[in-house]
C-alpha cells in the first residue's frame, strides 16, 4: 500500500469536497481517506502503485466533471 495526496482544488463546495470523498472511499483499491493540513488536498491510502493511482484519478476527474 502507498500514502498519495490528492489534489481537490477543482471543488468549489463542501457538498462537492464530500462528493469526491464518497467516490475515493467507494474504490476497492483506496483503504483509507484522510483529511491533510491543506484544505484542498486529501491523503489517500491506495493499494496500488503510482502509475495506477494517477491512471485511476484522471478516470476520477474526467467522471466528475462529466
């Protein structure tokens, strides 16, 4: 497993930062989200390695803007 921050800049709203928390905690490969000293960053426990984790937040991003 790898620690991965994860940029939530793109969230205007608190419904919208809770929205991309439900979608990182419904992934069978994230075992933890945990909230970081940046308000637009989370720390995302992945069982996964880089590559996968970037590949997977780009599907992530181009599902939410849908």
């Amino acid at each position: 497993m790898n620690l991965y921050e994860f940029d939530i800049s793109r969230a205007q709203t608190a419904n919208e930062r809770r929205y991309i928390r439900w979608e990182l905690q419904g992934c069978d490969d994230v075992v933890g989200v945990f909230a970081t000293a940046r308000v637009d960053g989370l720390a995302v426990l992945f069982d996964g390695g880089r590559v996968r984790f970037r590949a997977w937040t780009r599907d992530l991003a181009t599902e939410a803007v849908a």
